[in-house]
C-alpha cells in the first residue's frame, strides 16, 4: 500500500466521473442556498413579520427531523413488518 504522505491531496479529483459528481453537487448546492436566502428575503419583503421568516425556516427543517425519526425506526424495525413484498 502506497503510504498516504505521498499521495496527491485531492487524488480523487482525477477519476473523471468523480470530478463530474464533485461539480455538480455543489452547483446545486449553491442554487438550493440561493432559492433559501431568495425565499426569505421574499417573506420579509412581503409580510415584514419575523414570525413568517421563522415558520418558513421551520418548514425547512421538518422534513429532515422527521425523516431521521422515520429512518431511525425503518433500521430497528423488523423486515418482516415492513416489508413491501
């Protein structure tokens, strides 16, 4: 095994494909950052309200909570009840 001092630091940037992933992942990243700073600038332009720019942040967080409760329990479940077959 090569000894990992002299490797290239980002070796991984190489790979083509990897580059291509890499790449895209942060335009869109960027974007999605771009649409949540347009958003809220929106709500407070359009209702001037602290509370709507705080319920809209809130609708962004939700949906990650409650998908790691619901991947939490799909991993100890037990496959045969949750099975789709």
């Amino acid at each position: 095994m090569a000894d990992p001092t002299h490797l290239p630091r980002f070796a991984a940037l190489q790979n083509r494909n990897f580059t291509l992933l890499f790449s895209g992942l942060i335009v869109s990243n960027v974007g999605t950052w771009m649409q949540n700073v347009t958003q809220g600038w929106l709500v407070l332009q359009l209702t001037n309200s602290p509370l709507w720019l705080g319920l809209l942040g809130l609708s962004f967080a939700v949906p990650m909570i409650i998908c790691h409760f619901v991947g939490a329990w799909w991993s100890t479940a037990s496959t045969e009840s949750v099975s789709f077959t």
